[in-house]
C-alpha cells in the first residue's frame, strides 16, 4: 500500500515575538481560521513582567479581549493625583482609564488564548534578521536555518525591532536616539504600618500618585493592595545619568515602615517616540518594534493591543484577497495614525521639549496650572489636543514674572500643533513619492525644533 504524504499548508504568517502584540494578533489571524506560527526567544515560563502594569482599559475593549479577573487584576483606580517635582502642587485627576494588571497572568493567558484558537507558539527560537526575496519580506532566519514561505512576516519583538530594524527602507531601520528611550525600574514592596508619606505628602490607598518632571521623566507610587506598595521611576535616557532603580532604592531605604526585601519587580528600557513607518512588502511592524509607546507616558501594553487588533484586519483582509503588497497593507498604517498616531507624534514633541525645562521651571508650569488638569488628562491618556494660542495667552498672564518659560511653552504649543496638522496630511493610499515628501516634511519640523533647543 502506497503512502501518500500529506502536504503541509503553507504559512499565512509568520510572527516573532510573543508579547503583547504578537499574541493578540495571533489569536485574531488563528481565530479567521488562518496559519500562523510564532517565534518567541525566551521560554514560556519566562514571559511577561514579574510585577504588575497600568493598562488602558478601552484597549481590552478595542482589542476584543476581555478584561482581567480574579487574580490577575488588581484594585481598581480611576483617580490619579499628579505632583509637582518640588511637591507643591497636586492635581488630582478624577478620570483615569486604566487597570492595573499582574503581567505574568496577563501574557499567560493571552499565550493560551492564541493557542487554542490554533497559532503555533514557538518558544526559546531566536530569530536574528528577515529573509527578502527582491522586495519582498518572505521569512525569518534564525542562527542556524531558514524559515521561509510565509505569505505575510510580522516584527512584534518589542524594543529589539529584530525585523524592522534589519530592512534598509524608509524608516524601518531607524537607529533610535538616546533620548527617544526611557529607562524605567519598579518594585513591590511591603508596608509593615499604614501611614505612608511622600515628602509631605500622605499616600492614601486608593490614590495613584505620579511625580511628574522628576530627573527628567517621571515617578510613582501605588498600592496594589492593602499592604504592597509599587514604588517606580522612568528616567529620561540622554538627560539624565540617575538610575531608576536608584531612586526606587532610596525612597525604599528612607521609610521605615517598608520592608526592604522586595517582593517582585524589575526594569528595561522603553522606545519612547512616533511610529516609525510600519509597513512594507509582505511586512508590518506591530507594538513596540513600531514604536507605538504612548510617548509621554512609557505605557505601550494598551497600544501593541490596538495596533495588533487593526493590524489583524488589514492582514486578514489582505490574506483573503491574495494581495499583500504594501499597498494593500498600507491601510493598517492609515488606520494606526489615525486611531493614535498622531496624537503620538504631537506627545512626542511636546514630551522633547517640556524636558528642556528644569525642575523649578517644571514646578513652576504646574503650580501656576500653566500645565493644566486636562493637559495632564490628555498626557495620561494619550490625546493630543489642540492647545489654542488664546488659552496661551490667558495662561502667560500668570507667568508674567518668567517670561522665558512661557516663551518656550509657546513655541512648544506652535510646534506640537504643527506636527499634529502633517500627520493628518500623511498619504491615505501608498505613493513612494507622496510618503517619502511627507516623511522628509514631518523629520524636518522635528530637526528644527532641536536645532534651535
Ligand atoms: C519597567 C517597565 C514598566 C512598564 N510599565 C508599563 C505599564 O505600566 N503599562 C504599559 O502599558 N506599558 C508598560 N511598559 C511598556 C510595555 O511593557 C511595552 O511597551 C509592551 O510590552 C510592548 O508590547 P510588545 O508586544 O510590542 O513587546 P513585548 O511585550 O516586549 O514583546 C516582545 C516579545 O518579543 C520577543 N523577542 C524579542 N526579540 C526576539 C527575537 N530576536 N526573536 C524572537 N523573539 C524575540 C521578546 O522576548 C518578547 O517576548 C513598561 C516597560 C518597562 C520596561
């Protein structure tokens, strides 16, 4: 009797990375009963963060995956107080949409979720570059072999960029400044007795307090439960030299009532700029490896989850049609930068400059609400809005006495509105010509602003 082999189905897709992006896109693209396979370099058991994140809860609804429960959620919190560097002033924000979220649990299950719906998950396989073929991306290599014929390759290996930064066009294969980086440490710790204070401030339970302007970038402090308190910092990499950890450890180390043993935590480094351009021939770059990070804020979980959900349906769309050129692919893109994109850019710019200041002029901002309640709304939650030269005027009659500053900030308002209206310019089809003119514009507006800082 004869044996007739059964020939294996091509590969739809091909994704490195099982992080955030990776997962939600694998399990949409296996759930539309499509062939994926991921490659993951670490090994199951080592995924995710060993603490706990702030994630925006619209993007669980947006990404169509459900919420949290049980033990992989956290109390909720829906008011963030923000506080001056120097502690003067707080603003308390009664509006906040995210959900703090046990990472380890999180990446697990979403793991799980690709699974069952029939992606391959491939752990402890490094991939070290595309493979092309003309134009085309059309596999991975690992050190040792080709893995090839995949109708569609997808870059979600985080701040690595593996993929995007080995593909010579555009801007795929931008080399990142030091200042487009964060690095960002946190720790939980034990608080043996109730009273917790930040300088003069009392920390209540049910509060998340954010210092924000502190060394350059920004730090927190939150109870995750009764008696665990998450101490963090994100320093601004290329202005200042402080390490997070440093000022984790010295808060720690300056309170009696926290146990210096600490219970989880860690750190990394996050791409804190625009998004790159995120599509290319039988290519897309999703999360991170995009630089989809919410710029002024380092939290990128909430984005990789939307920039996975639309890049789902363009390549999904894409796949159906058997036309996977950049093109077609163009529409994820579009659907990216209008969906937060842009906001992301005018963040970007807004975050380059206002780190210029120093603490006092950071202070000073806030104290005189030149910062306001619905600046700081917009920051957290990643919107940009438009900041009228009116309300600048109204705001530079309080800062009279520093006249410099609210100079500055009137060129940071011009220029973040600036780079807001290019973005809504950018080329809704594919044209070489069109983008490139539109890339060089949009790489200009922010060389002149840095030139002149
Ligand atoms: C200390 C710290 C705190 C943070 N806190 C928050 C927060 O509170 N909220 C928030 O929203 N964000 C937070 N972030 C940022 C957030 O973790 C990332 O932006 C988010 O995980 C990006 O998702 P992603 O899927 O793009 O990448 P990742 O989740 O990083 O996934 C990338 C995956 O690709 C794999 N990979 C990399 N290279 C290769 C390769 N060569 N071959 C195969 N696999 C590879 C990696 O191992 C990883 O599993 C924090 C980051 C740090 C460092």
């Amino acid at each position: 009797m004869s044996k007739t082999k059964q020939k294996e189905k091509p590969t739809d897709v091909i994704i490195v990375g099982a992080g955030i992006a990776g997962t939600v896109l694998a399990f949409h693209l296996a759930n539309a009963r499509f062939k994926v396979k991921v490659f993951e370099k670490n090994k199951r058991e080592d995924l995710g963060h060993d603490w706990c994140d702030s994630i925006e809860k619209d993007a669980f609804e947006f990404a169509k995956i459900p919420l949290p429960k049980s033990k992989e959620k956290r109390e909720d919190r829906d008011h963030l107080v923000i506080l001056s560097p120097d502690f003067k002033k707080q603003i308390h924000l009664d509006y906040y949409n995210y959900i703090i979220v046990d990472r380890l649990l999180f990446q697990e299950r979403l793991i799980s979720m690709a699974e069952k719906a029939g992606a391959e998950v491939n752990f402890g396989v490094e991939i070290v570059e595309p493979m092309g073929r003309g134009q085309w991306v059309v596999g991975v290599k690992t050190k040792e072999e080709k893995i090839e014929n995949a109708r569609i390759v997808i870059d979600c290996s985080g701040s690595e960029r593996i993929l995007a930064r080995n593909i010579e066009i555009l801007d795929l294969n931008i080399e990142l400044k030091k200042k487009e980086k964060v690095r960002a440490y946190r720790e939980l710790h034990k608080v043996s007795k109730d009273e917790i204070s930040w300088e003069n401030i009392p920390i209540e339970k049910n509060l998340l307090y954010y210092r924000y302007g502190y060394e350059k970038g920004y730090s927190w402090l939150n109870f995750e439960d009764d008696k665990n308190l998450d101490i963090g910092a994100g320093v601004g990499k290329g202005f200042s030299e402080r390490s997070p950890k440093a000022i984790v450890n010295d808060f720690v180390n300056s309170k009696k009532n926290v146990d210096n043993e600490k219970v989880r935590g860690g750190g990394g480094d996050i791409l804190m700029r625009r998004p790159t351009t995120m599509v290319w021939y039988g290519f897309l770059a999703v999360g991170e490896a995009a630089c989809q990070v919410v710029p002024t804020n380092g939290c990128g979980i909430g984005p990789a989850m939307i920039g996975a959900k639309i890049a789902a349906e363009v390549v999904a769309d894409a796949l159906r049609r058997k036309e996977v050129s950049i093109d077609s692919l163009w529409k994820y893109q579009v659907r990216f930068m209008e969906k937060r994109g842009r906001d992301h850019a005018a963040l970007d710019m807004l975050r380059r400059q206002v780190l210029e200041f120093n603490e006092d002029e950071y202070s000073f901002l806030i104290e005189k609400e030149i910062l306001t309640k619905k600046d700081f709304e917009n920051v957290i939650h990643a919107k940009y809005s438009k900041i009228g030269l009116w309300k600048m005027t109204i705001s530079a009659l309080r800062g009279l006495n520093r006249i410099k500053v609210m100079l500055k900030m009137r060129k940071i308002v011009k220029a973040t509105n600036r780079i807001y209206k290019h973005y809504k310019k950018m080329p809704k089809e594919y044209d070489s010509r069109k983008y490139l003119t539109w890339m060089l514009g949009h790489m200009s507006l922010f060389e002149d602003l840095e030139q002149e800082s």
